[in-house]
C-alpha cells in the first residue's frame, strides 16, 4: 500500500464528515437493535420460539455500524457526483494520458516526452504513479484545493526512480501543480526537480 493522506484545502470539514457518520451509525444502530427485539417479540407473541444472541446485538452497535458507514463513504459514496460537489472534492482516480515539456532557464524547449498517470484515491488517501519509457515516479505527500476561479488543483511531492537501463538518470525528488478543468478530464500544471536531478516544465494530463 503506497497510498498516503492527502490535506483538503477549501473543502468541506473531514472532521465534520466523521461526526455525521458517527450521528448516523448511532442512529441506524438504535434503529436495528429495535427492528430485531420487535421481531423477537412479535414472535413470541405468536408462541414462535425466538431469542436474540448477545453477540448479534453486539454486531448492531454503533461501533460496528460506523466502520461499516465509514468503510463504503471511504470507497463509493464520496464519489458520486453530487456527493462529491458537496464535499469539494474532485474525484482524480483513473489513468491519464501525459505528455510533458523540459524546458531550459529561459523557457526554451528541452525536450518533449510522454507518460501515463495512474492515480488511486479514496476519500481520505490518493497516490499519484506517473510511468514513462525512462523512469517512474510515487508521490509521498498530496494536497488538493477547490479554487472557485481555476478549478481543483492538485498538489503533491514525488520520489523519481529510473529504469535500470537508465544509466545516465539518477534517482531524483520532485514537486508538481497541476489545475483540472471543472469537468475533471483535463488538467495541465508544471513540475521542479532536485535532489539529483535539477529540471522542470510543464505537464498536460487527459483521462484515459
């Protein structure tokens, strides 16, 4: 699991997302503790031998509830749409075709190149793989902002390892920005490298 937590900048509060799920599974757990005495009683009043295991009324409590609640919002429910434009959060996962821009100190064209971002996100961890013909990079740290004016915009740090037939690569870091459209199916940014690599430029991503 390279998956990392990601910090929300101008969405809505993840602490108050918690508290209503919490609100929620108390209340769905009250509701189906009372479903089953009612059941059980309703059966004995027809002489229908019932009885509720202990442990079954535990399966019902408010913990288990909340971790069945969280669980299915950390995976689906943050992602349909109108759940998502609530949150301020854009739903980024999927493959990305990339073609990218090296430039020079003076803005010059370097060198173009191609690669696919694979990004894995859930309501609370993402992880940003960007694979091209030479190298491979993970990111390790990730924050996204719901700018009213731009768009969403995401911005994360990386860690670059090059193909062992890469000779003349090093392993390097990195930091990219990048601005999606208000449909999230296009998105363009820059890229800086150090720490063993010293170049930057501009990226242009498109779901696949």
């Amino acid at each position: 699991m390279l998956e990392h937590e990601y910090s929300l900048l101008s969405g809505f509060n993840r602490a108050k997302v918690g508290r209503y799920i919490s609100l929620a599974s108390a209340t769905l757990s009250a509701g189906i503790v009372f479903v089953l005495l009612w059941a059980v009683d309703l059966a004995k009043r027809f002489e229908i031998p019932a009885n509720v295991p202990p442990a079954i009324l535990s399966l019902a409590g408010a913990g288990t509830v909340f971790i069945v609640l969280y669980w299915f919002f950390d995976k689906y429910a943050w992602k349909w749409s109108y759940v998502s434009k609530l949150l301020k959060v854009p739903n980024l996962s999927g493959k990305w075709s990339c073609e990218g821009q090296s430039l020079d100190l003076n803005g010059n064209l370097v060198f173009p190149w191609k690669g696919e971002v694979i990004i894995v996100q859930s309501w609370d961890k993402i992880r940003v793989r960007l694979s091209t013909g030479q190298s491979g990079s993970n990111s390790n740290s990730a924050a996204i902002i719901c700018d009213e004016a731009d768009g969403y915009r995401l911005f994360y740090s990386y860690k670059n390892d090059p193909r062992i037939s890469e000779t003349e690569l090093h392993s390097h870091r990195g930091f990219a920005e990048l601005t999606f459209d208000a449909e999230v199916k296009t998105a363009e940014g820059e890229y800086f490298n150090g720490h063993g690599r010293y170049t930057f430029g501009r990226m242009k991503l498109k779901r696949q």
